[in-house]
C-alpha cells in the first residue's frame, strides 16, 4: 500500500506544488490537500491518512491545535509540521502539540519526502527539547499550566491529563489548547530553518517503499 498523505496548506503555491510533488513521488498517494484543517480530522478518525503534513501558520484555524487534536484518536497519522518559521520555539510549541516532525520549508522538498518516508515507517523525528528551551517555554505559561506542558510533552492524552490532574476532559482539553496558544511562535522568536531543533533526516532518494 502506498502512503497515503494528506496536505494542508495555506498558500496556494506552496499547495500546488507539494501536490504536484507528491502524484509523482513513488510510494506515496496523497489524499487531499486543504487551505485549511476542516476536513482533516474526520479523514484521520476513518483511517484514510498515515502521514499529515500541516502548515504552522494557516490563515483560517490553529495549525498546532489541530494537530494535538489529531493526535488525540486511537490511532492518529503521524504529523509533520511544515513551517517557513522554523526554529527552537516553534520545535517546542510542535512538541508540546504531539507533532512528530518539524519541517522548514526552506530545506529541499526531497527532504520533506524523506520525511513523510520515515514517519510512515513509524519514527518519530522531533526531539525532546533540551532543558534550556523547556523552561524557557515554561516562562510563558501560569505555572498551574507547567504539568500540562510536561505532561503533553511526555506524550499524554487529554484524557490521561483530565485523571491526573482530577479535572473533567474538557476543562484539561481548554487548558492544553491554552499552553499551544501561549507558545505559539511570534515572527521574532523564528531563526534560520537551519537550526538543531529542525529535526528531519539524512538526504535520500525521493522514494518510500512501503
């Protein structure tokens, strides 16, 4: 079975030619491909999506909320979070959001493929960022909020968070969705898409075999 992608993206160009890109690339069949993130969760909930390549910055919706929804079914895609603001921030901000790639969309698109490759075989490339940057994050946030951060880092459900702190799933649902908000990306935080934290892969070819 070829991988099955789906693309939601903003900017037209940038979306044309990812899809462009992706019809032609062995292995891979994509989906769809959105200006927003409306439809993405309910392509994910009936199984139809192993790899979900969603822009940071989308002008209509949250591209990090929904990616931390997604994340949330039984068995969600894996998500790349392609960005043109690509730093140690947004590496946090995606992390936080249980996304398992950051990708600039500055690097070579036969990069984001080799992505797309690696995450559908199961690997998680977005590190746990180091400590420096963690507490940094934790500075922008209540400190009631610092066990939710830690907690969604570690990968948790809202579910799982809702027990644990003794508090109903849509109040623990608020509170994380408030932790991404507050650690949303501002244009000056963004540094060189060359930085460690952009975690993608050694270049390959631009093939995947299921």
């Amino acid at each position: 079975m070829p991988i099955r992608v789906v693309v939601v993206d903003d900017h037209e160009a940038v979306r044309t030619g990812l899809e462009r890109v992706l019809k032609r690339a062995s292995g891979i069949h994509l989906v769809a491909a959105f200006a927003d993130d409306r439809q993405v969760l309910d392509l994910a909930r009936r199984g139809q999506v192993d790899v979900l390549i969603l822009d940071y910055d989308l002008e209509r919706g949250d591209g990090l909320a929904a990616c931390l929804n997604v994340k949330q079914l039984r068995s969600p895609p894996a998500v790349a979070v392609y960005s043109g603001y690509a730093g140690p921030s947004l590496a946090v901000a995606s992390a936080v959001a249980q996304a398992d790639a950051l990708v600039s969309k500055a690097q070579p698109v036969d990069e984001l493929l080799d992505v797309v490759c690696q995450l559908s075989a199961g690997e998680r490339l977005l590190r746990t960022p180091a400590r420096d940057l963690r507490e940094a994050a934790g500075a922008r946030l209540p400190s009631e909020d610092l066990a939710v951060m830690a907690m969604l880092l570690d990968g948790n459900r809202i579910a799982d968070i809702a027990t644990a702190l003794s508090i109903d799933a849509r109040a623990a649902r608020a509170r994380a969705r408030r932790v991404i908000g507050l650690l949303q990306v501002r244009r000056r935080d963004t540094r060189c898409s060359a930085d460690p934290m952009v975690v993608t892969s050694a270049p390959r070819d631009a093939e995947c075999t299921p």
